[in-house]
C-alpha cells in the first residue's frame, strides 16, 4: 500500500516536472520499453518471459528538466535509465531493475550551426537522420553514417561510441564532438571545454562518450560538420584470400591515404549480403569495397595509388558499379525483409576492434573456436571487417545458429555461451569487448576480464557522481550497491 | 485476432524492426514508441500468441494511427503495417472493446450513410461522382457541364464511408456492395482518396472508379481552362500518392493551371501524414500536432497557399495558426472554367 502512495507521489511530481502529458504509466508504453533491439529483450518476450518494466516514463522537453527528473529521482532512490530511439542491441536502455526511463524524444532540436567554425550544435533527442537530411538541406553533412542511422538517436550514438560507414576517414562518433552538455547524476548540469584538443586539463567528454548513461545523460552536443563533399568514388576489389583482403587494407591505411570507406567481407558474409542483398554474382575469397570522397581530383588520385597497393596484393578490380550498388543500397539489409531481427533465429553480432596484428588471429581464433565447439547446434561464424584505421580495425562477426534451442531458457543460455566464448577469445587475442554497439546489460559480465584492475577507475568515478547508483544501474558491468 | 492472423507476415517482419519509426507522424507527435510501427507489430506478436491481453490502452493505440503506411515504404517486401494495424481494428470491433468514442462517431455514420439505407442511391448518367461534405457536389457538376458528360452526383453528406472499413467495422462491406451497384458499368469519379483506395481494395469491379485527381488530369487539356500563374506549396493525400501510387496526376492539373509548386520536405511518395481523420476521433491533439508539423513544413516554403487534394486534410489544416491559406483541388480548378 505504501509502495501505491509513493508511486502516486513520484508520478505527480514528474507530472510537475515536465508537464502531465509528458509522463506515462500506461501498460503499452512500459511494455514496448521493457525491450529494445537486443536478442535477449526481444527473444524473452517473443517466448513469454516476464517483461523488465519500467514504473515511469517521462519526456523531458529540456535539459533542466531532465535535471529536475535526476534529482528526484535521487531523493526516491530510483534507477534512472536514459533512452533514445530504443534501438540498441545491447539491452543498455532497458529498465531490468524498475525506475524511470527518460526518453529523450523530445529533446531533437537543432540548436545552432556555426557555418564559420564548421560545427552543429543538437539536443542528442534528435534522431541521426533527421539531423543529416537538415544538414544536406543546407549542403553540410556529419559525415556520421551508421547502419542504423535511421533508427537510432545522436544521444544513442555518443552512449555508446557508435561507427559510421565513413569512419575511416572521418572517425567515430567520439572524434567527431567537440563539446557536450551533460546532465551529472546530481542533477547538476555540466558542459564540456569548448574544443577537445588543448592542455587545459583531461577532456571532460572522454568520459562520458560511451558510459551509457552509468555517469551522468548527455542532452546536447556540438558536432564538426563538412561541407558535401564534390565527388565520391567507389570500387569493388576481389581477393584470393580473407588474408590477402585484410592486409591490402592495413597497407593502405599505414600509407597515410584516406579511404572513406573499406569493407571486407568474408565467404560467407559475401553470400550473405553481397549476393543475397546486393545482388552482385561474386567468386568465393575476400570481396572489398573501397570508396573516397572529396574533391575529384583528388579522389581520383587516392584511388590510382590505393590501386598500386591492391594490386600487390593481387586484388582484381570489379569495377565501380559494385562499389556504387553498395553505396546506393547499403542500408538495404537493415530493413526487412533482410534484416535477421525480422526472424526467430538465434544470431549475434560480436563485433570488436584491435591492432592490425590481431586483426586476422582474433577473426580465426572466433571462427574456429564457435565452429567447433558448438558444432553440435549447426553454427555459422561469418564476417566484414568495415571500419579500418591506421592503428587497426574492427571485425563484425555475426554468429547463426542452425539447430537452436525450442526451449526459452536453453535458448538464452545458448546465446549467452557462443556470446561469452566468442567475445573472450576476441579478448585473449588483443581485441576489445566491443567496437560500436556498446555494452548494455549483454557484455558487462566481461568488462573486468577486459579491464582488469583498471575497472577500478571506473568504479570510483561511479561512487563519486553516482553515490546513489540511480544512473542505469547494471550497465557497463560497473559495480553498484 | 483473425483478422490481423491474415498479416502474419507483416508482423513478423516489423514487430522488432524500429528502421521505420523515423517517418511515422503518430510516433512524432506522441514521441511514445508504443505508438510507432515497430510498437504496434510487437504488440500484435505478443497478441497473437497470447502473451498480452488487449485492454482499454492498448486498444486506444490502434487507433493513434494514421494509417498513412508512409512506414511500410521502408521495407522492400510486400508487408503493409497500416492493413495489419486497421486489420487489429476489426478484431478489436470483434472483441467489442471499440472505445466509446469511436463507436459513436460510428452510429453517426451509420446513421447518415445513405449507402445503407433501405433504398439506395438512384441516379442515372455518363458518369458518377462520390463526395462527401456538402462542398464538392457543385464544383463537380460545373467541371461535368463543361466537358458535356451528365454526371450522377452523390453526396454522402458530412462523412465519408470510408471512415467505415478505416474504423474497423464490417458495415462497410455493405457501403461497397451498394456502391459497386451504382451506375454498374460506368466510370465513377472519387472524391475521397480514403474512400478510392477502399474501393481498390474491396470493391468487385475496382477498376471503374478513378480518383478525382486523376479524372482533372484526364479530362482538363481538352477544357477551356484560365491560367492562374500563381505559386503554391503541395500537401498530397497519403492515400493517392501510397495507398493508389499516383503521385503524378495532382501535379499534372496544377501544371495545366499553370500553378507553380514550391516543394516542402516529404513529397510523393514520402508524403507526411495530415493527422487526419481516425486519428482525430481518438486523440484530437495528437492529430493537431501532427497536422502542426505538416504546416510548419509547408511554411517552411516560403509560400503562403497549401493546396490539398482531400477533404480530410482540408478540414485538418484550415483554420491553422501558420498564415496560410488552405485551398482545395476541386475549387481551384473549378474557379477557371
């Protein structure tokens, strides 16, 4: 009876906050936000699983709102969790232990473009789409162009440190901002030093890019922008080997050239999406797209000598109309009826990044451990290797199992084995827990195994901004109450 | 729910995909996730197998929707959420959980629905014409006379019976049986795109009934037209441009009047939604505030005139608080001859 009073005092003082009709109880509402893209969310309740729900769901319609929102929330003691557009993968905006869901929606505004310095300033409610077409209207773009641009939110991206298609010349999320006002989990409001490069100091926006929510919401951020760029160009290499593939883009990437973009895609990602979606009637052995953009004269010129390098490697050239169909229609496999969301199969996707030296033994080490012990379930280990840097780049494995459980427990418990397994041998080989969707709930178990004593770092900055570890408790794998 | 059993397939497919939240009005104008395509197709997968139950909430969300089908557009399949979502409405009329208000704007069209009366329309001519609103039936006729054809005109007075089969509710197979039986055989001219895209869907003989749009473009490069040479910004009816996928007829009459057209965002056959009309029965501020952004969209033009092609959208958008002036298809053209 108590518990009645309180949440009838807390949802009327949220109702103060933001305004009644920006606050929800209703049951459809907690229901479609007990989920959000992840396998394990969405699979518990396809099966029946009892839904993880939150009690409040509020829109703030601005950053003192979200304030007042934190701070009460800190004197009720109820878990705060931040979200965008819902469509992580990862089960990072998902309320598991009850509390307050701040959906950012609302806050999508663009705030500011600065055509002099080059830069846009948006609440991180908006969604990327919406903030790239409003750019291209006005001949500028973030040049941010992630597979789920059109379903996830500029605050998503930034929790999570997200990658684009174009990262490798223009960097991730993270290389991208140049400050961030951020709600801490006091409720005080912050921003960030005007640029990121100085000697005033550590960078302050360092710690909340990709802390997803466990340190403080970040409700506004000023991005660089670019002008649209005069000419692209696209190519598609094919390779006799994986390896032939991986090293032509690592010797590209330490020549000091600047693809926008190379792709490589293994055996059977090259079925899976080259021919499947792409429609493209390709060999088997390592399939790449390379493409640049800029200025034409020097595109062409950047293509001629990464040329010279994939011809060293034997790489074939197919031509540009491969290159350009990927261009056109690489969203295409996001969307039904392509999209394995759209299905009841058991898959994953463990991405990661390294050093190019372990590039290649990370990806061998994933596919023969999955393949092999799990062979009893039918599993198929397939992969592109997308976003590539002069250091190194990411691997994006997918896993599908073929004969998976009926059983929803076993299912689960299945999914979260391949996961462990393949994420751990990814770490054990010099990779990293994740390259860009974020943590949630799935990965946490691993974040000490990846850390080490270093987790402590991370703990003690929760204790100081969080003593009350209402900030989305349970992501991150950071030690709470 | 063996109505919405019939869209199995569409469920399936979007009842985790969020790709196309993006373009859905309901979902902007409420920001809730609940109200999005991806929202209601986890709804209905819950539903179907039984790990949800409808109650009064839920159901109200089925009828937060345009169903303007913008969302289906993103995919590259057959799905159609907007039929699965009006498909839920039929089972929901079914499981008689209809909300009250939706039931009495239903009595009231049943009620003044003259397709359902003991005696149905009796009328003869070349051709027919389907209006509803009182507005329409005039201009009509003028455009008629001048191009000497004797039109059959129905009115069907302040609502359309489309509203009937987008309500969910069965009478409307006897609205599209009384229909087909008027003036059988002969081309009938559609007011309503709601009501063309139903007669397409449903109809038995969908082929002899032709949008309003589509007749002016047909029939006005052999009419004595005046010139306006004036500029105006488009709104276009989801259900011409989706639903009917005729996105060139409208701008084909503006053409011939020689009324140029400042581009808003979201056009042909990414058009927004107005926030009419099921919408509006349900949540009336949901429905303004998507009309709201549609407007704020047109204003965004510069231009000062909105032209619209359906009655509906004409009633969501005059009156607005932008400066702008609403006109209709039908007066614009009938006003040069």
């Amino acid at each position: 009876l108590s518990k009645t009073l309180q949440e009838f005092w807390i949802l009327d003082e949220l109702k103060d906050i933001v305004g009644p009709e920006n606050v929800s109880v209703e049951d459809s509402d907690k229901d479609i936000y007990s989920i959000d893209v992840s396998l394990p969310t969405r699979t518990w309740a396809d099966r029946g699983g009892l839904r993880p729900r939150p009690d409040f769901i509020v829109f703030p319609g601005c950053t003192e709102e979200v304030s007042e929102v934190v701070q009460l929330a800190n004197r009720y003691d109820i878990p705060i969790i931040p979200r965008g557009a819902g469509a992580g993968s990862m089960g990072g905006s998902v309320a598991f232990t009850g509390g307050i869901i701040i959906d950012m929606k609302r806050m999508n505004k663009v705030v500011r473009l600065d055509e002099f310095s080059y830069n846009v300033t948006a609440q991180t409610g908006i969604m990327q789409i919406h903030l790239e077409d409003w750019l291209n209207d006005r001949g500028y773009t973030t040049k941010h162009y992630p597979a789920s641009i059109y379903c996830s939110s500029l605050g998503g991206f930034l929790a999570c440190r997200g990658s684009g298609h174009f990262s490798s010349k223009y960097g991730k999320i993270e290389d991208l901002v140049l400050n961030m006002e951020v709600v801490l989990p006091d409720g005080t409001i912050i921003n960030t030093l005007p640029v990121p490069n100085h000697s005033a100091g550590p960078s302050l926006e360092k710690w909340f890019l990709g802390s997803e929510g466990i340190f403080g919401i970040i409700t506004q951020c000023t991005l660089k922008i670019k002008k649209l760029p005069e000419a692209y160009r696209f190519k598609a290499v094919m390779f006799d080997s994986l390896h032939d593939a991986l090293e032509t883009a690592r010797k590209i990437m330490i020549s000091g050239l600047k693809p926008a973009v190379i792709r490589i895609y293994d055996e059977g990602d090259t079925q899976q999406i080259i021919k499947n979606v792409l429609g493209e009637d390709v060999e088997a052995g390592g399939y790449m797209i390379i493409g640049f953009d800029g200025f034409k004269e020097v595109v062409e010129a950047e293509e001629n000598v990464a040329k010279k390098i994939w011809e060293e490697q034997n790489g074939r050239d197919l031509g540009a109309d491969p290159g350009y169909n990927w261009w056109k229609n690489r969203f295409n496999s996001y969307f039904p009826p392509y999209t394995l969301e759209s299905t009841r199969e058991l898959y994953c996707v463990v991405d990661s990044c390294a050093l190019h030296e372990n590039v290649e033994k990370i990806y061998n080490a994933m596919k023969s451990l999955i393949e092999t012990k799990f062979a009893q379930y039918d599993v198929k280990f397939i992969a592109h290797f997308s976003h590539w840097y002069d250091w190194g780049g990411s691997i994006y494995p997918h896993y599908i199992v073929g004969k998976k459980p009926q059983d929803r427990d076993e299912f689960m418990r299945l999914n979260n084995e391949i996961w462990c397994a393949a994420t751990s041998a990814c770490i054990d080989n010099g990779g990293l827990l994740n390259e860009h969707h974020g943590l949630g709930v799935q990965l946490s178990r691993l974040m000490k195994k990846q850390y080490g004593p270093a987790i402590k770092v991370l703990e003690k900055l929760k204790l100081g901004l969080d003593p009350n570890f209402i900030m989305n408790p349970g992501k991150l794998g950071v030690k709470g109450k | 729910m063996k109505h919405t059993q019939e869209y199995i397939k569409t469920v399936n497919e979007w009842r985790n995909c969020p790709m196309a939240n993006y373009v859905c009005a309901a979902l902007d104008a409420s920001k809730t996730e609940a109200n999005g395509p991806k929202g209601k197709m986890f709804f209905l997968s819950l539903l179907i197998q039984g790990h949800m139950d409808w109650d009064d909430q839920l159901v109200k969300r089925f009828y937060e929707c345009c169903l303007c089908n913008r969302c289906s557009g993103c995919g590259f399949g057959d799905t159609d959420i907007a039929a699965a979502v009006n498909a839920a409405r039929f089972d929901i009329e079914e499981l008689d959980m209809m909300p009250q208000t939706v039931k009495d704007y239903i009595k009231k069209i049943k009620d003044a629905n003259l397709w359902l009366k003991a005696s149905p329309v009796d009328a003869n001519g070349d051709i027919g014409f389907i209006t509803f609103g009182g507005k329409h039936a005039a201009l009509f006729d003028k455009i008629a006379k001048t191009a000497k054809v004797k039109a059959a005109i129905v009115d069907e007075g302040e609502f359309d019976s489309a509203l009937l089969y987008e309500l969910g509710t069965k009478d409307y197979e006897a609205v599209v049986k009384a229909i087909d039986g008027f003036l059988p055989g002969k081309k009938v001219v559609v007011d309503s795109p709601h009501l063309a895209l139903v007669l397409k869907k449903m109809s038995y003989a969908p082929q002899r009934y032709q949008t309003l749009a589509a007749y002016l473009a047909e029939v006005l490069p052999g009419l004595p037209v005046k010139k306006i040479s004036k500029t105006v910004t488009l709104h276009e009816p989801c259900r011409l441009v989706r639903g009917l996928d005729d996105e060139e007829s409208l701008r084909k009459v503006l053409d011939i009047l020689d009324v140029k057209i400042k581009e808003m965002r979201r056009i042909k056959e990414d058009a927004r939604c107005c926030g009419g009309p099921t919408i509006k029965i349900v949540n009336p501020v949901m429905s303004s505030r998507i009309a709201d952004t549609r407007l704020t969209m047109a204003a965004e033009t510069g231009a000062t005139e909105v032209v619209v092609a359906c009655s509906h959208c004409f009633d969501n958008f005059e009156g607005n608080d932008k400066k702008l002036s609403i006109t209709d298809l039908l007066s614009l053209v009938a006003g040069q001859l």
